[in-house]
C-alpha cells in the first residue's frame, strides 16, 4: 500500500503524513472523541519508519489535533480545541 502514496522527494515524510493526517481529522475520517490507528497500523498503510510516523503524531499533538492517553490509544480533539500552526 505505500507505494500509492507518491511521496515527493522535495518535502520530509514525517510533514506529508502530517498533512495526510491533519486531512482526515478535519474532513471526520478520524472523528473527535475517537482514537486514530496505532503507530503500527499507520506503519502497515504508509510503510514509513515508526520515528518518522511518532514525528508526524507529535506535531498533531503540539498543534492541539489529538491528544494521547497512556495505555489507550491517541483520540482526536474536538475542532474547537484545534490550534494549527500553518507557518511552515
């Protein structure tokens, strides 16, 4: 499956999963108050590295997408919550 994503040479991997994330977050594929898939899963569908997909989650973090609790999973934070940093 991760031949399909096309990711360009030009931009880091971990910021292009980032967007890819960020995208289903804010169209509802990953609703508020529901967990996304696992670090495993998301290394099953993107084929990337677990560091570069733990880069990717933690700027979802730091931006206030999702939130993760210790022994359950990492849930999406309700749109209001949101606090994108879209200067880079």
């Amino acid at each position: 499956m991760a031949e399909e994503w096309g990711w360009k040479q030009n931009r880091p991997k971990w910021k292009q999963l980032y967007d890819a994330l960020r995208e289903r977050i804010e169209h509802g594929e990953y609703a508020p108050r529901n967990a996304i898939p696992s670090l495993v899963q998301l290394q099953g569908e993107f084929g990337l590295a677990i560091n570069t997909i733990v880069k990717a989650v933690e700027r979802l973090k730091q931006e206030q997408f999702v939130h993760s609790e210790h022994g359950l999973g990492t849930f999406v934070r309700p749109p209001e919550d949101w606090a994108p940093n879209d200067d880079d």
